[in-house]
C-alpha cells in the first residue's frame, strides 16, 4: 500500500466538514477535492480556489493523529 505524505482537510477550506482527502501529490488531492466540493459543498473549484487549496495541502505523516493535539 502506497504512504499518502500528503493530505488536506476540508474544513480548513473554509467548511464545516470533516472530510480529510489524502494523496501522493498535490495534483492527486485536487483531483478528490473538486468532485468533493462540487458534490458535497455545491461548490465549483476554479483556479483560484485551486491556488488556495494549494496552500492548505500538508504535508504530515502523522496523519489523523493531530485532532485534540497541542503544544509539547
Ligand atoms: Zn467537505
């Protein structure tokens, strides 16, 4: 099974959701992320948004292990 270094959550997009779309690469998200929105949020991702999304994309091995998480 391939790692995933790379993920995205929705809700940092600016929505009240808990979706979090992984991938391999930022080009992979974004493919996820614009059937996400347009289904889920009725939300039309264009370049803007995309050049926005870009800048939310992290990178974090510790995937699903930041929620509740702070400091030390
Ligand atoms: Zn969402």
């Amino acid at each position: 099974m391939p790692i995933m270094p790379k993920f995205l959550h929705c809700r940092d997009a600016g929505f009240d959701c808990d979706a979090v779309v992984t991938g391999a690469t930022v080009d992979d998200i974004l493919a996820q992320v614009r059937p996400h929105a347009a289904a889920v949020h009725g939300v039309d991702v264009d370049t803007t948004m995309e050049r926005q999304l870009q800048t939310l994309i992290r990178d974090d091995p510790e995937l699903g292990a930041a929620s509740g998480t702070s400091g030390t």
